[in-house]
C-alpha cells in the first residue's frame, strides 16, 4: 500500500513545484517597475553627497563616463561598466541601455540621491538582458529606499510596447539625425560639433560599445533666448520635474551613431517613458512642451551635420 502511496506524493511534490517556479517566473514578467530609485533624501552638504556617491560608485567596480551639472542643485554622474556595454552589445540599439545615470539634487532643504532604475530602462530599450545584476550592484552601493516616478508602473510587457497614446511614437521610432560616408566620419563629425558646442549641445560623455560600430553620447543642451528655451534641458525640467523627489536621473539626452548613421530617441517617447502620468493639458503637461520635440530634434540633427526636415521626419 505504502509503495503505491510513495509515487503519487512524489508525482504531487513535483507538480506543485512546476507550478510554483511557473508562477514565480511570471510574477516576474508581471511585477510593476518605475523608472527611478531613490537612494536616500536627508539634510547635508550638496558637494559632500557629490564626493561620497563618487566614492561608492567607484567602489563597487563602477566606470565613471561622465558628470553632468544642468543647473544649481542638480549633479548626474553617469556610470557604465563592461557587463552594462556586453549587455547592450547584445541588443538592437543597446547603445541606449549601455549607461545609468546618477543623480544628486538639492530640493527643499534636503540632499536627494537617485538612480535610474536598470531593469526598467532595459525593458524601455528592448534589452536582451533584464540587467537584474546591474540593479543589485548599484542596490548594494547606494541602497534601495522605494522606486518611484509616475504614479503608477508598468510591466515588461507594457515597456517593451510602450508609446504615450495613439500616432506617438515607440522606441523602435527614433529620429535619424544624419549620414555619413563611414562610421569613423560619423563619429568624427559629432565630436567635432559636440566640442563646438554647435546648437548649444555638448558631449557629457561617450561609451563605445565592444564589438560593434556602435557609440552612445551623452549630450547636454543650452538654449539661448525665449526661441530657444524649449530645448534648454534646465527649462524643460522646470516644466516636467515638479514632485516633491525629483527625477534629475531623466537626463542627459543620448545621439547614438550605429554604423555610419546617427540616431537619438524621439522626444516625445524620451520624455514620455520617465514621465508617463504627465497630462497632455494644463500645468506641468506635454502641451507646455510641445515645442521640445522638434527643438532638440533639429538641434541634434545639426550636430550629426543633417539637414533638419521637420518633427518626426528623417534627416539627409
């Protein structure tokens, strides 16, 4: 009686434990993410928070590839490392995941630490990697006090697909920016006018992904005069960035040459996947900024010696 009882609780065991690990795995695939990360949120010194969260990222093995100040209060250290940029290696248009940006802001009489939060931004960028180990590591380093952003997340699923409303644009619908006759002349052209300071946009940082022809820059963007101000990045945050814990991390804004063609992201989806609770009306909206698109669009397309055709149309 016992022998027969045996392989039926057995059989039982094993059945409950492929449900389970089912469950688990897609419980995973389901689990709600927001973009950011906070770190901490407590009174000291602006510079000192700086200098600290320097140190820590440099211990826990972190590649520094550039510090970004958009305006008082406000630091991003942008970081990479070589799992970061064989993980992007992996992915079409990886180059956009290749980095994590770091942010320090001062807001309210208090120092905030944040980050971008990896596994969210590589279901944005359709990784091929969750980038889990990524998220663990700058966890271990900086902490892990909550995720935040828009009010409410999204999955995987709903990331890789994501897009604002109907007729905006998805990841896989950036802006080409230019060609060239080569990759070295593409890359050469965007060093060039990034160190010009052509159209008020300048290099933040560059990461050159292994065994690709593939370069992500980060760039920052002044705009000069009421024309301009719509493509400034310390006026558009004004109008975007306005909760109580800030999302400094959203920038700096990347051109990524793949080939001999230079891309960036389209504003309206950049914007939108960080900010994705902003109304379309009224105070603090995308209305407010519906000039921004086409602005740091044409101001990009400049840098990758295109010639600017109009929002959402395709440079020469």
């Amino acid at each position: 009686m016992l022998n027969r009882i045996r392989p039926s609780i057995t059989a039982v065991i094993c059945v409950f434990g492929i449900l389970t690990v089912f469950a688990a795995n897609a419980w995973a695939e389901d689990k709600e993410m927001k973009p950011f990360i906070l770190s901490s949120k407590v009174p000291g010194s602006f510079n000192a928070n700086v200098t600290d969260t320097t140190a820590k990222l440099k211990n826990a093995d972190f590649e520094i590839a550039g510090q970004y100040s958009p305006y008082d209060g406000a630091t991003i250290i942008i970081i990479t490392n070589a799992a970061m940029q064989a993980a992007a290696a992996k992915s079409e248009f990886g180059a956009f995941g290749a980095a994590q940006r770091v942010s320090i802001t001062q807001h309210n009489g208090d120092i905030q630490v944040a980050y971008t939060n990896p596994s969210y931004m590589a279901s944005a960028y359709r990784m091929n990697d969750d980038l889990a180990d990524i998220a663990a590591a700058m966890g271990a380093a900086l902490g892990n006090k909550g995720e935040f952003g828009p009010e409410e997340g999204m999955n995987d699923e709903g990331l890789r697909d994501y897009h604002y409303m109907f007729l905006m644009p998805y990841f896989d619908d950036p802006n080409l920016l230019g060609t060239a006759k080569s990759h070295q002349d593409m890359l050469d052209r965007v060093e060039a006018n990034l160190t010009q300071n052509l159209a008020g946009v300048s290099k933040v940082y560059r990461i050159d992904i292994p065994g690709k022809e593939e370069v992500v820059f980060g760039v920052g963007l002044k705009g000069n005069g009421e024309d301009q101000k719509e493509k400034d990045d310390a006026w558009v945050m004004s109008e975007i960035d306005f909760k109580d814990i800030r999302s400094t991390a959203h920038l700096p804004v990347e051109i990524v040459v793949s080939g001999k063609k230079a891309w960036a992201l389209d504003s309206k989806f950049r914007i939108a996947i960080n900010f994705s609770d902003l109304s379309m009306n009224g105070d603090n909206s995308f209305m407010n900024i519906m000039g921004t698109p086409g602005k740091v669009q044409e101001a990009l397309t400049l840098v990758a010696g295109g010639t600017y055709k109009g929002e959402g149309k395709y440079a020469d």
